[in-house]
C-alpha cells in the first residue's frame, strides 16, 4: 500500500523539495521520515509548502542558471588523462567514473560519480571519448575525454637470481677431481 508525501528536500530518486510523490509505506515510514526528507501529505504540512512556494520555485531557477553555466564550462573542457598502456594501445587499467571525477574535481568541477555516464562501463583503450555528465533536470553535459599513454621506462630484462647453491672448489693436483665433503656425525645419547 503507497502513501503521498511531500518532500522537504531534494532527493535524486524521488524529486526535488516541494514535489508530491507517492511512495512505498515501508519507504516512507523506515527511511524518509525519520531523516525528515519528506512529510506526509496532509493539509497543514501542504499549507505550509504553498507559503514557500515562491521561495522554491526561485531556489530551482537558481539551479537551472548554474546548470546552464556549468555546461558550458563543461563541453567547452578537454579532460587528457595520462595512464600506463602497452605498446599495442590497451590500458594497464581501466578509466572509470571515479577516475574522471577525480580529473574533473582537479578541473574545479566538482561532480557527483553517479551523474556522470560513459558508453560502457570504463575505458580500456588509449583515445578520444565523449562522457555525459548529467546536471539538472533534463540538462547534460558532454566532456571530451581524452586517454594518453604513460611513458614507461624500459627496464632491462634481467635474468631471475638462482637460489643459493654450494659450489665445490676441485682438487689443486686433479682439477676434474671434487673435493669430498666432511662426513657429518650424529651425536649418541650417553
């Protein structure tokens, strides 16, 4: 059985604050309420959101201008994000959702991993790829990224040392002949 509440706060599955949702019970009961997210729908609790709908409504416009600053900002961006690759091409790693918001905060754009979608799940190859960092509401940004290959040094191949093993010194008049090694005794018990 669902119940309608009101949000008092943006939430990114639900809506934003001021939205009437219809929700699981449980939901509403177990998890919006006691963080106070949301309120049942009731006429004083609704009475009191049209009071401030004015001051919403001016809270999301706001929003939607930054959204459309941050676009532009974002498309006209060309991220390179330098990773260790094989000769062939074919990354060490993968270039993930973390990697480029890291990239992005470093940028001065702090974005949300969640918000940010690329064709697949990462990167694997060295190239150029567009991701879609969604802002608000229906607005989305797209970022040209673009995957270098590290240079790596070249270390010569060494050959893997060999363990330990004892040499015998050949014989001064006979140099075919090996020395004998010292016969070991085993104690007796008295």
């Amino acid at each position: 059985m669902n119940v309608k509440v009101i949000l008092n706060k943006d939430h990114a599955p639900l809506g934003e604050e001021g939205d009437v949702r219809e929700v699981a019970r449980g939901y509403a009961r177990n998890f919006l309420f006691p963080r106070k997210i949301a309120y049942p729908y009731q006429a004083g609790i609704v009475s009191l959101f049209e009071a401030r709908r004015g001051e919403i409504e001016q809270r999301k416009a706001e929003k939607r201008r930054n959204a459309l600053g941050l676009k532009e900002q974002l498309e006209t961006l060309n991220l390179v994000i330098t990773v260790p690759a094989g000769a062939n091409g074919k990354l060490y790693g993968a270039v993930t959702t973390q990697t480029i918001m890291d990239e992005l905060a470093k940028q001065g754009f702090p974005v949300e991993r969640k918000r940010i979608e690329m064709a697949g799940n990462n990167i694997k190859n060295v190239g150029k790829y567009q991701v879609t960092v969604k802002l608000y509401e229906n607005s989305s940004a797209t970022v040209n990224v673009g995957v270098q290959a590290q240079a790596i040094k070249a270390e010569p191949k060494v050959a893997p040392l060999r363990p330990n093993r004892r040499r015998r010194e050949p014989n001064a008049e006979n140099p075919v002949e090996r020395v004998a090694e010292p016969e070991q005794t085993i104690p007796q018990p008295e």
